[in-house]
C-alpha cells in the first residue's frame, strides 16, 4: 500500500468530508466490489468513482 492513500484518507478527513464520499473513495481506490444497491448513496458513489481514478475532484462537493 502506497503512503497516497492514507495521505487521501487523512486530508479527506480534515477537510470534514462526508464519511460516505471517505468510504467510497477508500472502496474504490482499493478495487473493492461495490456495495448492495440499496446503501449506495450519492456521496459514496462519487467517492467511488473517484477512487477508482485516484483523485478527489468531487471531494469538495461533499463536506459535513
């Protein structure tokens, strides 16, 4: 595992970035399958989306 992820993990959470948006990010940065319909939300999908292309560009977009 490469010090780029848990550098991610901890600015995202600096910055009060929505748990989900943090989850699915670190979700799809990891490869991992995505979750059951019924619990993705918006801000996880995002996140998602953006870890798998390992970047925050919608990061801002999701603040607690």
């Amino acid at each position: 595992m490469t010090n780029t992820y848990y550098e991610t993990i901890s600015k995202l959470e600096q910055q009060n970035t929505a748990r989900n948006y943090i989850l699915g990010w670190a979700s799809g940065y990891l490869g991992n399958p995505k979750i059951e319909e019924q619990r993705i939300s918006e801000s996880w999908e995002a996140g998602y989306e953006d870890g798998q292309e390992q970047n925050t560009d919608n990061a801002d977009k999701w603040k607690d």
